[in-house]
C-alpha cells in the first residue's frame, strides 16, 4: 500500500467517478484502475461498486475511507509543517459550539495566511456535529466544554470516535443577556429570578440527550424554552423576548457586538454551579498542522491563558 493509492482512494471517493478523478490526479483512468484493483487484491476487499453512473464505496470501502484519510491527513500535516514544497491548497477546518470566542480566533488566525492558498472552514454546530467532524477529519479540530454533568458520557464519545480532549481553561457559569433586560444590571442572577423570561437553548436534534447540550444546568425545568439554531437567532430572541441563556461569560463584543451582557449566575442548594472546562478535540495521536497550532495559540491568546 503507498500513499498514493490513498490518495487516488479519497479523490474518487470525493468525485464518485473514475474520469474525473484521473483528471484531478493528472493519470490515466487505465492507470488509475489498475491502481486501485492492486490495492484491492492487497487488501482482500472490494472498495467501490463500479456502474454506468460512476463508482460508489461499498461498507468495507466507507469503513477503509475513515483510514486512508486519517494516514494521508498526517502525511499532508508533515508535508504543510516541514517542507517548503507543494503546490496543493492546504485545508484546515474548525468545528466548534456556538462560542464567539472560538470564531474570533480562527479570523484571526485567518488573517495570518495568504487564503488564496488555503481552504479554510469554520463551523458552529451542534456538539455531536463537532464530535463527527473531528472524528472524520472533517475538521482538524473541534472545541466543546466539559462539566461534572456530562463528563462520564462525553469522555465514552471522544473514546468511540477516536478523540482526545486538550484542556484549555475553566470557568463559571454566567446567565448571558441583552443589556435592556430587567435583570442586566444585577450583580448576579438565580434560577428564580429567571422563571418568568423564556430560557434559550441551542438545538441539538430531537435525538439528543442531556449531555450534548451547550448550556450548563440542562436537566433544569423550565418553566418556558425556546431552541435555536444559530448565534444570530439567539441574540435577536434575546432583544425580541428578553430571554436569556447559560454559558461560560467568555463573549467576544467585537463579533456579538455590545448591546449583551454576561451576569454571574448565582447558585442555590437546588441549582449549584458547575464549573466549564473548555477544550479541544482532536484525532488521538494526531499532529496539529501549523494552522492549528496558529488557531489554538490564538485562543489561548483570547483567553489569556500562558
């Protein structure tokens, strides 16, 4: 097996066609096939179905796909971090929850790069998204919180799809609202004072459990929820209804902008604080690319963390 049949295996799995694929590789598709039946005979499996309508991976090719990418993703990482050569557009992607602060550092590490030259990709999603993104490279990196809640479950995820999470830092929870909301100018906010304004909750799937959600206290009953789907929708429902959500006070105005606030939430016997440890994802014993050491240093440079 070479690296170059990896590569001929994940650029026809991308094309779903033997023609288009020996056309990105600049080879023969006579040559191109017979690559890819060597490999094949190697293996002992079949990795694609071949038809009239282009190629498909089989079960034994999807599973084989997961493999190649991760072995030639760390080829391209050495290659990108070590050697001035190749003509390639490096990829590098984010998958994180909704945190301004995760978005703020990849525009700047962003700024940094000639982006002609690369592909870069952030997403805000939800957290089994992050998980599955990291977990077939989708994403180089993925950044997610843990807490005594969800830490047990969440740790069984990263294990199954093959991840290790990286400390970043520690915090509190904080009730996050628009600076015109009756409780804005409280020094500290509790779980009574907020009964009757809607609670805001990113939404995670009808699927989901408890622990995939981005905010703290998720098992809390609330007397009104509203879910949303993206930043922008929370901060609108935020003016439009006076709502509010959990999260860990680390906001970034220069995106969010300054019309929010984030207020200690204040903790009770029924509704104790718990702490958020905020990390990264990424493939165990992977090799950050210089694009995510750049990211994480920008982070680590938001959060002040030495």
């Amino acid at each position: 097996m070479t690296l170059t049949q990896l590569h001929y295996i994940i650029t026809i799995a991308q094309t779903k066609s033997l023609n288009k694929a020996a056309e990105q590789l600049f080879v023969s598709q006579p040559s191109l096939t017979s690559a890819v039946k060597e490999l094949e005979k190697e293996l002992g499996i079949t990795l694609f179905y071949r038809s009239g309508r282009g190629v498909t991976l089989t079960n034994d090719g999807i599973e084989f796909l997961l493999y190649a990418k991760q072995i030639y993703g760390q080829y391209e990482t050495v290659m990108e971090k070590y050697s001035g050569g190749g003509s390639y557009k490096k990829k590098f992607g984010v998958s994180t929850q909704h945190y301004s602060f995760a978005v703020k550092a990849f525009v700047d590490m962003a700024k940094a790069y000639d982006m002609s030259q690369y592909e870069f990709a952030i997403r805000e999603t939800q957290t089994k998204e992050v998980i599955q993104d990291v977990s077939t490279m989708k994403s180089e990196v993925g950044v997610l919180y843990l807490s005594d809640f969800n830490r047990k479950s969440m740790t069984k995820l990263f294990h199954s799809a093959g991840l290790e999470f990286h400390h970043l830092t520690i915090c509190q929870a904080y009730v996050y609202l628009w600076k015109g909301h009756p409780l804005a100018n409280e020094e500290s906010i509790s779980f009574e004072q907020l009964g009757k304004y809607p609670c805001l909750a990113f939404e995670q799937g009808d699927d989901s459990a408890f622990y995939l959600a981005e905010e703290i206290l998720s098992t809390n009953e609330y007397p009104q929820i509203i879910k949303a789907n993206d930043r922008a929708t929370m901060l609108n429902l935020m003016i439009g209804l006076n709502g509010y959500t959990l999260c860990s006070g680390i906001i970034c105005e220069e995106l969010n902008g300054d019309e929010y606030r984030a207020v200690p939430f204040k903790d009770d016997e029924m509704n104790p604080n718990s702490e958020m440890e905020i990390g990264y994802v990424t493939r165990k014993n992977s090799i950050l690319s210089r694009m995510g050491e750049h990211y994480i240093e920008e982070i680590k440079k938001y959060l002040r963390i030495e």
